[in-house]
C-alpha cells in the first residue's frame, strides 16, 4: 500500500467521523426545535396555517442539511479545508506513529509525490516502501480523535432523555 492510498484511507476515516458528529449537532437541533413546538402547541393552540408553515420551514431546514452535507464532501474532496489536505493528515499520521521524528509520514509522501531528478529513485523507493509498510500496521479508524465524538453523542442521549421526560410531562398535564 501507497502512503497515498493510505492517507485517503485516514480522510475518509476523519470525514466520517466529523460528519457523524455534524449529524448528531443537527439531531440535538432538530429536537430542540420539536419540543419547543410541541411546548408552544400544548400552550397557545396554533390554526393550521402556521402548522403547515412549521412544517414546510423544518422541511426546508433538512433539506439545507443535506445541501449543505453534499456542499462538504465535494469541499472535501477539492481539499478545500486544510485539515483534509493530504499534508496535514501526513503530519497527524506522524505524530501518531512516529512521535519521535513526526515529518517522517510527510518526508515519505513529499519523496512519493515528488518527481525528483536529483535524488536516487532507487533510494526514493526503499524509503517510502518501509514508511508504508510500518504505517499500513496500523488501522486509520484508531488514529482518529473520537473524544468530540463521544461528547456529541452522551450530549444528544441526554437531550432525548430530557425531551422524552419534557413530552411526557406536557402529556400527563393536558389529560388531567
């Protein structure tokens, strides 16, 4: 495997992740929303006009969603935002596994990409062939930062709970 190849790997792997931590910043928005309507409804009864009007305004905010989700992968794959960029994933790669000399990943796919008539191509070769035979031993999904993640995901468990409790409250109220 090619540090290139491998570096994709890890993009991918980052992508996923951040975008699952988007999705979950949007699952805590989108209830958020939901409950204060149902609070609002539970308190002023609202004519059908404004529900319908609700309806389509939440419609038309998943729908920028998911213009905005297609936006960020063609952004991505442009290597528009530099934390995507085959460099700073090299570098991220570094630090993980070479903590001792961190631009070893970013000399090896520099000589990779490089098409230098002043070095040996011989040389070139042996070199990124160790590097990526020592970075293929380990997988891209462990290299990821997850703790964002994890905080995301305990932060939106905690806000269903307490809408599940809050929904639960208006309906006791209103049967009595």
């Amino acid at each position: 495997m090619k540090i290139s190849q491998y570096i994709k790997s890890l993009k991918i792997e980052k992508v996923k992740t951040d975008l699952l931590r988007i999705l979950f910043l949007f699952i805590i928005s989108f209830i958020v929303i939901i409950v204060s309507l149902l609070l609002l409804e539970a308190i002023f009864y609202f004519p059908p006009k404004v529900k319908k009007l609700t309806i389509l305004s939440i419609s038309g905010l998943v729908f920028l969603k998911i213009i905005f989700i297609v936006a960020f992968l063609l952004l991505v794959d442009k290597e528009y935002f530099n934390k995507y960029s085959g460099w700073s994933l090299a570098r991220m790669i570094g630090k993980s596994i070479f903590p001792d000399n961190k631009d070893t990943a970013l000399n090896a796919l520099q000589i990779e990409t490089a098409k230098n008539k002043n070095q040996s191509s011989e040389l070139a070769d042996n070199f990124t062939q160790s590097i990526a035979k020592k970075i293929e031993r380990h997988n891209p999904k462990k290299l990821i930062n997850k703790k964002p993640l994890i905080n995301i995901k305990i932060a939106t468990s905690t806000i269903m709970l307490l809408s599940i409790i809050i929904l639960e409250y208006i309906t006791s109220v209103e049967t009595r």
